[in-house]
C-alpha cells in the first residue's frame, strides 16, 4: 500500500477572501484536519463548508502524537496540517512531523497561502533581499535587551512578532539597542478591519504607540532596519557631546539626551558615559 501525503496548508490571517480554492478543495479531500486548536479552527471550516474531521495538533502534543501521525499517513492515509492563522510552522507547531515524515519517505505537499511575515516584509519598504526572522523575542525585559544587543549590528532587515502586552517594552528595548533614529514598521492586524502598516524612526514609533492604545491591539508583526555600514568611531565626537553633559545632567539623563541627538545606541553611549566618569 502507498503511503498518504501529508498537506501543509496556508489559512487565513484576517480576510476571508484570501482562502485559495486549492486550499479549500485539499482540505475537504483529505482522510482528516490536524489544527492547532479545533475551537479556533471551526468557524473557518464550517464558513467554507469543510466537514472533514479536525484533531487537534499542537506544541503539548506534538511531541507525544507525531510518529502516531505518521503511521496514519504509512497506512495511506491523507492528512492535512493547518495553524490558528496563516502558514503553519511560522512561529508554529509541527516541524518534528514534518521531518519524520521526509525521513520515512511520505511526500510533504505545501498549499502556499497567507503569511503575516512575507506580507508584513512586502509592505515594509525596507530591503527584503536579505533578512532575518527572529520571530518572538524573551518575555523577560532582561533576556530581551541581551538578545537585541547581540543584533544590533546585523546588516539584514530584522523580522520579529510581538504580542499586544509586550509591545510597548518591545519597542523601547529596539530603540534603546538599536538607536532611536533607526527605521523600524509596524504591521499590525494584517488585512483585518483595523489594519496598520507605518514605517518611522524607532524613538517616533514608540512613541507614538506609547500615546495611542490602539496601537497595541492584535498581533503585530515588526519589521526592523538592518545595521548601515560600519562608520569610523564616534569616540572623539561622543565624547565632546556627553563631557559637558554629565556636568549638568544626572548619568541617564545625559545619555538619554546624547541617544535621542544621535541615533547612536543607548548602550554604547551609556558605556562611554561611565568610562568618562571614571566607573570603568
């Protein structure tokens, strides 16, 4: 007996309109649905008339369901994969069934469709010809700062999701790393109602989510400048800037006014600063 496929199909992010018939036909011919969450999942399937039963298949199960999977798809059984919303296994459950599937020889068919970060990237204006999907950041402030430092000097366009209660620190820790005047958009519901697509300088864009709580409202896609070309070292220039400063201004104070004058990041001013103090 041949083995059945397995399926990886796109769904909607927001729109409706943008299930694709190939996708819609795939999922009502196949022996059964694996969704991220079958609640989620329903109203989708019953709007466009899809009766094929739905398991449910997700980051707590997957490890303990997917070789199980995989003797249904051996016993020739077709089987499709979808996530909550858009191209699964973006941030998504369903790698491990994936590869075990390729290494057993059962064929792994894709049904391209919607994808929040290729749609968030086209609509960026930024360079797409490289880029670098980094997809959700620590929750934890202090695990966040350390992962954005060791980017901050990546010359590719950066890609994150973000949630809507971690947005607003999100925001600050880019501006902080990165420098305030580094270009930054922010995509967010993606081809829902309320859709937003801006692109701004970072120290602009926080604040502007800072002042509008709309703002962080649905899932947000964040699409980040890569670093410019290495510049010769601002040493000589910071220095006279910070130097007169730090007689007048507390040490955050200064260096908060040097960031917000320069662009430059927060933590290279910052450390030069306590050198200048004599703390280093």
């Amino acid at each position: 007996m041949s083995s059945g496929t397995l399926y990886i199909v796109a769904t909607p992010i927001g729109n409706l309109d943008d299930f694709s018939p190939r996708a819609v036909r795939v999922l009502r011919e196949v022996d059964a649905i694996l969704a991220e969450d079958t609640r989620h999942s329903a109203p989708l399937l019953r709007h466009f008339h899809i009766p094929t039963p739905v398991r449910a298949f997700h980051e707590h199960n997957e490890r303990a369901r997917y070789r199980q999977v995989c003797d249904e798809l051996e016993a020739g059984h077709d089987l499709a994969l979808i996530s909550d919303a858009g191209t699964p296994l973006i941030s998504d459950p369903g790698y491990r069934l994936v590869r075990e599937a390729h290494q057993r020889g059962i064929p792994v068919v894709p049904v391209p469709g919607p994808s929040a970060v290729m749609a968030a990237l086209s609509s960026a204006g930024l360079p797409t010809d490289r880029f670098a999907f980094e997809g959700f950041l620590p929750a934890r402030g202090a695990a966040r700062r350390a992962r954005l430092e060791a980017l901050a000097d990546e010359p590719r366009t950066l890609v994150f999701l973000e949630t809507p209660h971690r947005l607003q620190a999100t925001l600050h820790d880019l501006r902080d790393c990165f420098g305030a005047q580094r270009e930054a958009c922010l995509a967010r519901e993606i081809s829902k109602r309320h859709e937003t697509i801006r692109l701004m300088p970072l120290e602009v864009l926080a604040r502007w989510v800072d002042e509008d709580p709309d703002q962080r409202r649905g899932e947000t896609v964040l699409v980040v400048a890569g670093a410019g070309a290495a510049a010769p070292s601002p040493q000589v220039d910071l220095d006279r800037l910070l130097a007169p400063l730090l007689t007048r201004l507390p040490l955050k104070e200064a260096v908060a006014v040097v960031v917000e004058a320069t662009g430059l990041r927060r933590n290279e001013v910052y450390q030069r600063a306590l050198a200048l103090q004599g703390r280093t």
